[in-house]
C-alpha cells in the first residue's frame, strides 16, 4: 500500500463519528454522540466514546473501535502510573504529547484514531486535538470525525472563550445535535463530560434530557 493509499483509507476509518472538545472560561466542556457504523450499517447505539482519564483529564475518540480502546487504557495506565510516582496529576499537555509520542511511536503499524483531549490544570483549560500521525495541536475548540464539519459551522459562530461550562455544554449539544441531522454515521444520544478544578462530571442521561428539553432538542429514542 502507498503512502497516498494510506491517507485515504485512514481518512475513510476516521470519519464515523463526531466528538467535540471546547474549553471555557471555567473548564472543558467534552461531548459525543454514541453511534458506531461499519460503512453503511450501524454496528451499535451505546459506543463509548469518551473516557475519563484523571480526575483531570478526558479523551473522546474516533476511529477503530479496537485501536481508540487500546489507547484509553494505555493512556490512563501511564497517567495513573505517574501520578503514583510523583504524587501529583500530570499536567494536560503532558497528557497530550504523551499520547502523541504513543501513536507517533506505532509508525510501521500505525493506529487509526483521532483523539481530542481535553482537562484543566495549574494553567487552565486545554483541548488538543491528537491526530494518527502523532501531531498534538492545542485549540480553544476542536471536532473530529464525519459530523465536523457541521459542528465547526455552528461553533465558530457562536463560541466565546468567556462562556461557562454550563453554556458549553449547551453548546456542545446544538452541534451534535446538528451533526446527527446530516451525518448518517453520527447518532443515537449523547455523552457529556466537563472538567473544572473543582470536579471531573460525567453527565447522566437524565441530565442531558433535561438540557436538551430546555433547549427544545428532541430527546433521542429510547433504545430496548
């Protein structure tokens, strides 16, 4: 396969979701929905596709379902391992460029993955966007996957580096749900986690129907 070939069918392998990472005045905001497909089927309607890492980091993730698991594990592994050694939570960019240095390392069997992580330390909130290839590029707001592009439309619109976490997740919620409306490989609930240094919350599923309620979202279907 050439490198051309490569591109195009990492490209292809990346596109079935849509994650969505923004920081705010007063944390990180990171949001996806939970449908996994292969090419046109739906494969399954409860993907997980946000971990918590640290009580100070999260990650979404878009990809091969087996390649994006691995890396959660293998990232909250080494996280919790340095937190146990120097008695101190790893900072979010050292997150960062420690799961870049992880996927840049696999070049001869490359995982096919694109993470957002996201947290708050000492310097704030940070969202980095974390490609294939291992590049890490820091950003006020970052979405991947095939839903992107609609969520980006939205976003730059209306985000502002002074909104809350609360207005964040609103926010975080429209572009999904936007998303869900034209891309076919993007549906089927949310999955809401904010990251303050006060707390990392994890959103349950009456609390995100109560928001989508007041946002006048449509609640998503009640699956068997």
């Amino acid at each position: 396969m050439d490198a051309t070939q490569l591109v195009m069918d990492e490209d292809r392998l990346l596109k079935g979701t849509t994650t969505i990472g923004l920081v705010c005045k007063d944390g990180t905001v990171l949001a996806t929905e939970r449908r996994a497909t292969a090419g046109s089927f739906i494969a399954n309607k409860t993907t997980q596709k946000l971990f918590r890492i640290d009580d100070n980091i999260g990650i979404t993730v878009a990809g091969l379902v087996g390649d994006a698991q691995m890396l959660a594990r293998y990232l909250k592994a080494e996280v919790t391992l340095y937190r146990l050694r120097r008695s101190a939570s790893l900072s979010v960019e050292g997150a960062a460029t420690l799961l870049a240095n992880i996927l840049n390392g696999n070049r001869m069997f490359p995982y096919y993955a694109w993470l957002i992580l996201g947290g708050v330390d000492a310097k704030g909130g940070h969202v980095f966007s974390v490609d294939p290839a291992g590049g890490s590029i820091e950003d006020k707001f970052v979405s991947t996957g095939s839903g992107s592009t609609f969520v980006y439309g939205l976003i730059e619109e209306n985000y502002s580096r002074d909104m809350s976490v609360s207005d964040g997740v609103d926010l975080a919620l429209r572009g999904l749900t936007t998303a869900m409306k034209r891309d076919s490989a993007s549906g089927d609930g949310y999955l809401v986690h904010t990251i303050t240094a006060k707390e990392y919350h994890e959103f349950g599923e009456d609390e995100v129907n109560k928001r989508l309620k007041a946002l006048k979202i449509p609640l998503p279907p009640t699956l068997p």
